[in-house]
C-alpha cells in the first residue's frame, strides 16, 4: 500500500504536470502570435504530451485508492519576446521537472515501494529526451541569432513534430 507521503508527493507532481500542460498551451499561442506557426505546433503537441504525463499520475494514484486533489492552478505566464527565450525557460523548467522526479524516486526508495519506483522509471527516461530536444533547439537558434530566414527554418522544422500517444496511456488527448 502507498503511503501518505508517498500519495502526496506524487499529487503535488501530477499538479506540476497539469501546470506544464497550460504553459506549453500559452507558449503555442504566444509563438502563433509570433508568426511562427511550426513552433506553436511544436508547443501544442508539448502541450498534449504533458496531459497524458498529468494523465499517467491520476491513473496511478486512482488505481492506488487515492482520491486526488488540485488546488487552483497558479497563473500561468504568457509574456515571452522571442521564441528563444520560450524555449530557454522550458528548459529551465523541464530541469526542475527532472529535480522533482529525481526526487519522488529516491523517495519510493526509502519507503520500498516498488511499485512507485517502477511506475517512475517512465518519467526518468522520458526528462532525458524532453531536456535534449530543447537544448538542441536552443542551440540552433543561437547560431542563427536574429536571421529571420534562419528562424524560419527552424519554425519549419518545428512544425514538423507530430503527437504520439505513448503505449499503453491512459487517455489519448
Ligand atoms: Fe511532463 Fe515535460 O515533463
């Protein structure tokens, strides 16, 4: 059976997960607004792979007995100059996402719940990739610095991201 602390902690990170769905949903917007139409595809399916992150918690915590809470969401930030500058925050955040999930394993860990530490090691694998793609687009768009054409490209480059549900998901959004 999990335990309290345990059922806390990992409803506190669903809470983070719906939080990262709603500023990946503005920052698409914000980049359409930008003009860049393959970073706010970029951003929107970002979007739809945190609601299926958020998803993962709820169904884990639901199948463990636990009834969830979500306290109102804090505001989500919709003020960005540069699609650069978007994705330099999303790694920043995504960093803290990776903390936090570091976290919650070592946590299992302690309480020897095997079943917690299994269903984190998703999460483990999946903050590697998330932090390498935005470091590689961070990158990209450094060397191009203010070159319209070169921003372009990699907004076409962007927009070629398309959503895939994970195996075994429990809800396709
Ligand atoms: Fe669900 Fe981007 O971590």
């Amino acid at each position: 059976m999990i335990s309290k602390k345990m059922s806390d902690s990992l409803n506190n990170h669903m809470n983070l997960e719906l939080f990262s769905a709603h500023m990946y949903l503005v920052m698409s917007s914000c980049a359409n607004d930008f003009g860049l139409k393959g970073a706010a595809n970029w951003f929107f399916v970002q979007y739809r792979e945190e609601m299926i992150h958020f998803m993962k918690f709820y169904t884990y915590l639901t199948d463990q007995g636990v009834v969830i809470s979500i306290p109102a969401n804090k505001d989500v930030p919709n003020k960005y100059e540069s699609l650069l500058e978007m994705l330099q925050k999303t790694l920043s955040h995504e960093g803290m996402i990776t903390s936090c999930i570091n976290e919650l394993s070592e946590l299992a860990v302690q309480d020897k719940d095997h079943a917690t530490q299994i269903f984190l090691q998703w999460f483990v694998t999946e903050q590697i990739e998330e932090e390498s793609n935005d470091r590689d687009l961070i990158a990209k768009l450094k060397l191009v610095g203010d070159n319209g054409h070169g921003i372009l490209m990699i907004d076409g480059e962007m927009g070629q991201r398309v959503f895939i549900v994970p195996p075994g998901s429990p809800l396709a959004v």
